[in-house]
C-alpha cells in the first residue's frame, strides 16, 4: 500500500524580494512500512517538503496523498485532526512550550481531544518514551533547563505518544553527541521494524540514512536516488 504519493510537488515563497522557487515537479512515492532518508544541502527545501507532507503548509502546485487522503486540500482544522490523528513531527526546532514540564509537554498531543486511551496509560506511554530517549531524570524540568539535544529528544518522544503511521523528522539527531544519536536512531529503527511506522527522516548523519531503507537526495528542487 502506498503511504506517501506526491506528483508534480511545487512551492514558490513570494517575499518582498522576489519569489524563491523551492520545490518544482517533485514525485515521492514511499509504500506503508518503508522508511527513507532524505539528504541535501541545507536551503536544498528539505524542511519546506516535511511541511508540506505534514500539511502544516499548501503547496504552490501538485498533489500530495497520504495513506490515499489528498492532503493539500485540507482546511486548517482538519489538516489539525490529521496530524493528530496520523503523524508524528520531530522538529528541526523543537517548539516546546516554555511553560510546562518535559512530561506536560509530552502529554501535550492529548489535549487535542478525540484520545480515547485513559489519562493514566498515555502518561504511562509518556513516561516509557522519555526513558527510551533517555530522560527519565528530566520529567519535570522546564524546557530553558533542558541542554539543547534534550530538548529535541523530548520533542522525539512527544511526536511518538499518538503512535503514528507516518513519522516525519527534521533532523532528529542534529544536536546530538555519538550516545543520544545512537539512543534515537535505535528507536526510530525500532519503530520501523517492529511497528512498521513509515519513516521519512532528514538526517545529515550518514550512519543513519544507510540504516534506513533508501536514501534520497534533495537538489534543484527534486528528488533523486542518492549512491551509498
Ligand atoms: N517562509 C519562507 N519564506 C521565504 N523563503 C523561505 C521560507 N521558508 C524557507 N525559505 C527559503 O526556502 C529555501 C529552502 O528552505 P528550507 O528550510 O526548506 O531548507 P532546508 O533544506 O531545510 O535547509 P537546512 O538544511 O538548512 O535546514 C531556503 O532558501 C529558504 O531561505
Ligand atoms: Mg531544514
């Protein structure tokens, strides 16, 4: 089955300066269960195509499926109900807010209502993600006390606790030293294999795009099948 089906993807950016064309003519297309790098230079576009793939932005042109739904379409509440239904977002920054705890932060995407499991199994969930990412001992410190890489762990663990089908992450081991990439790279993978949760990962970390299925390279705004 296919997951992810986009054709003819473009997005041009109208700033006071011009348009800046990003995206023009991408085609993607990743069956359920796979998992895929995505690597390029950085202002390559590589964050504009997460955005659009999680409909947190409207492409300029083509289509883009997800799991059969044409996500471009969507108004803004339900593309909302989408991501929280469907998706994980690790983000390039990670958007923790400042006021609540890591464990607050994390149960956040249960607040969105439509959460069926009882309060006391997700915070449970809530709690196994952030020990899996490593940080047990942080539960209730506020993100500014969180050194950056932990930062972006427990936005790693908050994008997991709705189980989603389709995980996009912007580099999720960017921050990171060799032991928390090896930590998150082991549960991404994990994730992959023993859920078959469909993977697109932006990683400049080359260990981890050649344990990932396939790896595609992001340049003049397509994709193409990089050598590894
Ligand atoms: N909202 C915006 N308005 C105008 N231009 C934008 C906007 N967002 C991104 N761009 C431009 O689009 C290009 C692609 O940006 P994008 O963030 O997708 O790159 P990237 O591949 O993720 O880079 P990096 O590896 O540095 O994260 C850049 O040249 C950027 O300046
Ligand atoms: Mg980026």
């Amino acid at each position: 089955m296919a997951m992810i089906e986009v054709a003819g993807l473009s997005k041009i950016y109208e700033t006071p300066g011009g348009a800046v064309r990003v995206l023009e003519g991408l085609e993607l297309a990743v069956a359920a269960g796979e998992a895929v790098a995505i690597v390029g230079p950085s202002g390559s576009g590589k964050t504009t195509l997460l955005n659009l793939l999680g409909a947190l932005d409207r492409p300029s042109g083509g289509t883009i499926r997800i799991a059969g739904e044409d996500i471009g379409g969507l108004s803004a509440a339900a593309a909302a109900r989408f991501r929280n239904r469907a998706l994980g977002l690790v983000f390039q920054h990670h958007h923790l807010l400042p006021q609540l705890t890591v464990l607050e932060n994390v149960l956040l995407p249960r607040l969105a209502g439509g959460w069926e499991e009882p309060a006391v199994a997700t915070t449970q969930r809530a709690r196994d993600l952030l020990g899996k990412v490593g940080l047990d001992h942080r539960l209730n410190h506020l993100p500014w006390q969180l050194s950056g890489g932990e930062m972006l762990r427990a936005g790693v663990a908050r994008a997991l606790l709705n189980r989603p089908r389709l995980l996009l992450a912007d580099e999720p081991t960017g921050l990171l030293d060799q032991a928390a990439t090896a930590q998150v790279a082991e549960l991404l993978l994990q994730l992959n294999r023993d859920e078959g949760v469909t993977m697109i990962v932006v990683t400049h970390n080359t260990a981890l795009a050649r344990q990932l299925g396939r790896t595609l390279e992001l340049a003049h705004g397509k994709l193409r099948e990089a050598a590894r």
